[in-house]
C-alpha cells in the first residue's frame, strides 16, 4: 500500500488548493457524454470548498499539439462539475499567467475555480520547471485526484507536488486502496482474467501478473495466438503469427510458476465478422481453415465459473470475445455476471479496469458490483505491469 497523505491531513482554510483532477472526459457536441470520472472526484472538491479551501481545479484534455485549440477547451466541462457538486464553479481561460493569477486572487474561502487546458502550455507535458513554477504560484497545496493521468510525469500530475504539501484525493485515494487490495496484499486464491486482441500490448502487464496470481485466464484474440502457440490451428482468426515463441514462453513461464494458466477449452465460432453472424460452438482444437473465433464457448466458461467460485481475488483486464458485436459478447457477459454476483454476496473482491473493459463490463451490466472499477485506461495496465506511476510516486515522496 502506497504511503501517502489524503486531504485530511491537509490544512486547506483560507488557502489556495491546486486540485489536479482528469477532466478528459468524452464530450459530444459541446457535452459531456460520460461523466463517471467528475463524480468520482465531486468529494475531492466538496470537501475542499467545505473545508474552506480556495479550489483551483487543473487538468488536461484531449492532446492539443500547438497550444491553445478552442475545440480542445475544457470550458464544456464546467456545468458538469457544477452538476455532479451542487457548487458554482469559476473559469479562467488560461492556467497560468496574468488571467489565472488574477482569477485566483479574487477567489474566497469555499470557492472553486476551473483552469483551462494544462496541456496549452507544451511546458505540460515536457515537466519543465518554469512551467511548474508558474503553476506552483497560484497554490499553497497541491492535491492530486487523476489516478487515471497518474502514468504521466507531467507539471501538473508530478511537478507540482514537489513545491508545496502534497495529498491524493478522495478518488485517487479509494483507486489506491482497492488497487492494493487486489494485487499487493490480496486474499488467495487470485485470479486475474486478461482478454483483448494482443498479446504484444499485454507482454509486461503478463508478465508481472504471472509473479503474483494463482490463475491467469486468457482470453479475446489474445488467447488464439496461445492457442496457435501449442499448436492448435485457429483458421481465419486474428492471432499474432511472430508472437507465438513469446506465447510459448509465458506458457512455460506460468507452468514453472505454479500458475494455471487458462485457455478456452471450446469457443464460438462464425464465417465471418458481422452482427448477428450465424455462430457456432467448437472444441478449441476443431475450428476449420475457414471459420474465426469470436468468443469464449460454454465449456471455457463452466471452467471459468469453477475457478471464480473459489477465487477470493479477481482482477480484469479486457474482454473476453468480440463484445462489441454481438452474439459474441455472450462470454464476457457470463463471466462478468458472475463475478459481479460472487462480489456482491461478499465472496470475493473483484477490480477491473483498462481500455474497453469498463465498456464491456457494463455492455454486461456487471460494472455496478464489482468492488472497483477504474476508470483509468493507460494509468491501469501500467499498474498491472507493476510499474512505478510518477503521480503517485510523488505523493508518497511529499508524505
Ligand atoms: C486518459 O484519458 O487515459 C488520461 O486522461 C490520460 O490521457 P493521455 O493518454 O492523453 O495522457
Ligand atoms: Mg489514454
């Protein structure tokens, strides 16, 4: 468990409380389509303004490349914060310099205060230190909230914390935790399921996983080119033809462990890639030259469901078929059900996160009973490759 201070153990009344939150929400015409990571963060900031915090909220959005871009302005998420804290919130069209120092210093006890685009400023992402400095000048705390933009050492998510007393905030402090609970001191047996299409993305992240569960579930594309890699011919399905020595080492590398790793032992096949393709179940070793995997089939999932009953731990990463077209969402929906109803009776913690697995989750209707779901894409695969996240390196190093 990480070491690092929350907000309360910072004294905020009357002071000027720099508030790094990830605003890089989905937005569609002009509004913001997905609002989970501003509710996550709404504690953070009624808390502050509680407390008598002068809240200035940073964040970056999108990936702007030559400064200011109107169409990359994160004034569009400012009715959502208000929406999601109940609270007026104030907008400063820079982040640093004259506008911003200005806004700042007309700012009272309890008021919130929206910079804009941290990432108009190229000194952002390049961590440079007068660009820090800036920032560091309109704030007497520094309080960081972005789990999800914590694999970046960026001004804002790394640079400031080390000017001035530094905490994570209630959203950063909950991911931690139940981070922690998952894969740093977790009940056993765990088990860690990983889907997607490739297993060349996943190559770190397997590898770390295989030093700390007791079962490793494969499944998506990924699970063709291990298939492929023991010598199952998988037809026209997506695989990775120069990975399979790489596959055939972790599968060596899981047996030396002590680790189940588990393929699907049946899968769902069609002729092709479409909704609604007429589909059909096989032994994994029988698919025909011209038929693709596109799920996990019934027996992997009867020998998935054996291994959750007794899990105590699952971590996920990735869906487990094509989830986006069904008929072949089915496998992942099984799964994630499951997994949500054993968390829910208190059997087990469940954490998931990365990319499409919150979209698949709650393609399923799982997401709600899992104990956590992160909303970070990147920030979480860096964790499960069990590297250091600047962001939060910075708070333990400011504790
Ligand atoms: C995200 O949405 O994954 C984070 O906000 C990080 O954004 P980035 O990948 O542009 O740094
Ligand atoms: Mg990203």
């Amino acid at each position: 468990m990480p070491r690092f201070k929350t907000i309360d153990d910072l004294d905020v009344k009357g002071k000027r409380v720099l508030v790094r939150l990830d605003l890089n929400v989905p937005v569609k015409d002009g509004k913001v389509s997905d609002a989970t990571r501003i509710d996550r963060s709404a504690g953070t900031i009624k808390d502050l303004a509680a407390k008598g915090g002068k809240v200035i909220l940073l964040s970056h959005f999108g990936r702007p490349k030559d400064g200011p871009d109107p169409s990359q302005s994160l004034k569009p998420v400012l009715s959502s914060i208000e929406a999601a804290t109940g609270l007026k919130v104030a907008f400063a069209n820079d982040c640093i310099g004259p506008e911003a120092e200005a806004a700042v210093a007309k700012m009272k006890d309890g008021e919130i205060l929206l910079l804009e685009n941290t990432r108009f400023h190229k000194g952002e992402e390049k961590n440079d230190p007068a660009f820090v400095k800036a920032l560091a000048k309109l704030g007497d705390a520094y309080v960081n909230d972005a789990f999800s933009a914590a694999h970046r050492a960026h001004a804002s998510t790394e640079g400031v914390a080390h000017l001035m007393p530094s905490a994570a905030g209630r959203a950063m402090e909950a991911e931690l935790k139940a981070l922690s609970k998952a894969l740093e001191a977790p009940e056993r047996p765990v088990v860690a399921v990983v889907g997607g299409a490739k297993v060349s993305t996943k190559l770190d992240l397997l590898g770390n996983l295989l030093g700390k569960v007791d079962a490793l579930v494969i499944g998506g594309a990924m699970a063709n080119t291990f298939l492929a890699a023991e010598g199952i011919a998988v037809g026209k399905s997506l695989y990775e033809k120069d990975l399979l020595p790489t596959a055939r080492d972790i599968l060596d590398s899981a047996k030396k462990k002590g680790v189940a790793l588990i393929l699907p032992r049946d899968v769902v096949i069609a002729a092709e890639f479409k909704p609604m393709a007429a589909a059909k179940t096989v032994a994994a070793n029988a698919v025909p030259a011209d038929m693709m995997i596109l799920d996990v089939g019934p027996g992997a999932l009867a020998d998935l469901a054996a291994r959750f009953e007794t899990a105590r731990t699952v971590v996920w990463n990735g869906p487990l078929g094509a989830f986006e077209t069904p008929p072949f969402d089915q496998g992942t929906n099984a799964a994630a059900r499951q997994v949500a109803m054993l968390t829910k009776m208190g059997a087990l913690v469940s954490v998931a996160g990365g990319g499409d697995t919150v979209a698949a989750l709650a393609n399923a209707g799982a997401d709600d009973d899992f104990t956590y779901v992160s909303t970070a894409g990147g920030a979480f695969l860096e964790w499960l490759e069990g590297k250091d996240l600047p962001g939060v390196k910075a708070l333990e190093k400011s504790a």
